[in-house]
C-alpha cells in the first residue's frame, strides 16, 4: 500500500467516523507529517507538527501534534462530548483498558490557543492467541463544533503516515467500509477474524502497510499494548 497516496489526495470527509458519535462498531513521537488539508501537498517536516492554515477562520491555525500528558482530561472531555457515554462499552474498549498506546502513535489537534480539537489513537493488538502484531485504530474525534473541516481526514492520514513510518504492518478498525475505503481499508481480508464481544463483523475493516500481513490471519484480536502503571496506594493517617 503506498501511503502518501493517502496524505497526498484530496480526501474531503466527515470528522466524525469510525467509533464516533455514538456509531457501533500513546504519547506520540516527536516525528511527523507536514501537509496542507484538502491534499494541497506533502512533505516530512522537521518540526512535531502538522499545519492547517485555513481550516477555520474563527479558530486560526490548526496543528497536529504528538499527544501529551497534560492532554488526558482535554481528550477524555472531547471524546465524551463526541461520542457519549456509551463510547466505553464498545468491543474495542476491551482491547484499550489498561493498556497505553503503541508508542509513537497518538496524537492530538490543537487549535491556535493550544485547545485540544481532536484526537486519534492506535493500539499494539495481536490477531489471535499468538498471531502476528497489528494496530487497532481509534477513537477518532473531533470537537463537533469543527465539523467538516477536514480534520478528521488529516489525523487520519497522519496516523497511516507515521504507522508506515515506525514500521508497522497493518491497522484494523470497526467502521463505516464506505468511509474508510477512501484510504484503502476493507473486509476482504478480516473475515476470520473477530473482535472480543459484540460488534458488527461488515465493519470490521483492515489495511496492510506491508503486502500480504494479513494473508492467513485468523482469531478474536488480543491486546499486547503496554500496560498502565498502577497507581500507589496512598494511606491517611
């Protein structure tokens, strides 16, 4: 699959998709993508940051950048405005609890006072009881009064672009086919595959990065992300 055909296009779409708005279905590297929205151009930047000059007039300049911990509370707010409360009891949520996000992959919009306006994560997985490793992408949200802004489709392309990058072989989702074909990915290959509880197996969708890593891939997906560090206990006097 050649990705910067994904950066490169002028994909116009929805920034609410996949797992958001209610549909069924980890610190991020310094390194990053730089392009214009709406598929102007692209190029690898120096900086951690991807520009937006002319998203929206009323918000400025629009950057996607490598998620930190002092975004937590801002996204976990952004996500619930976008999503709702039932965004925890999805199938995928089996596959994040507990677990950080595949190094080097998730990511945050800001506008140009620094808000958080978006956000996009992927997740280390296994495909089966010891099967080969891939990504699990999600959630995608954007703040909804940015809608149909393109932002959806930058942190889109920017999370294919940098999982290409690190060296990964393939991202699966639970989404929209209609959608999520505009950047190549399909059912054609997750048939024997399964997400651990109820979930939609059409919209169980899947991209190689690298030919043929998903040939002969079969079982219910397995989280293999790094785990949370548990809190210490703290005792009152």
């Amino acid at each position: 699959m050649d990705v910067a055909n994904y950066i490169d296009g002028a994909v116009g779409i929805s920034p609410l998709e996949g797992e958001m708005a209610g549909r069924p279905e980890g610190v991020g590297s310094a390194a990053s993508t730089s392009f214009a929205i709406r598929g102007v151009g692209a190029s690898r930047a120096a900086t951690p940051s991807v520009a937006f000059g002319d998203i929206s007039p009323s918000r400025g300049e629009i950057s996607v950048v490598a998620e930190t911990a002092a975004d937590v509370a801002a996204r976990e707010a952004l996500l619930d405005r976008a999503m709702g409360p039932k965004r925890r009891k999805k199938s995928s949520e089996k596959l994040r609890r507990g677990r950080r996000p595949s190094e080097g992959l998730a990511f945050v919009v800001r506008d140009a006072a620094g808000v958080v306006a978006g956000t996009v994560r992927l997740w280390d997985v296994r495909l089966g009881e010891g099967g080969p490793a891939a990504l699990l992408l999600g959630p995608l949200a954007v703040d909804p009064a940015l809608k149909n802004a393109g932002i959806g489709s930058a942190l889109m392309r920017h999370a294919l672009a940098e999982a290409a990058r690190l060296g990964h072989a393939a991202i699966l989702l639970v989404g929209d086919a209609p959608y999520y074909g505009r950047f190549g990915f399909s059912a054609d290959k997750t048939g024997a595959l399964a997400m651990p509880g109820p979930y939609e197996r059409h919209r169980l969708l899947a991209l190689e990065l690298v030919e043929g890593a998903l040939d002969g891939a079969h079982g219910t997906l397995k989280a293999a992300g790094r785990k949370l560090k548990a809190l210490p206990l703290t005792f009152a006097a």
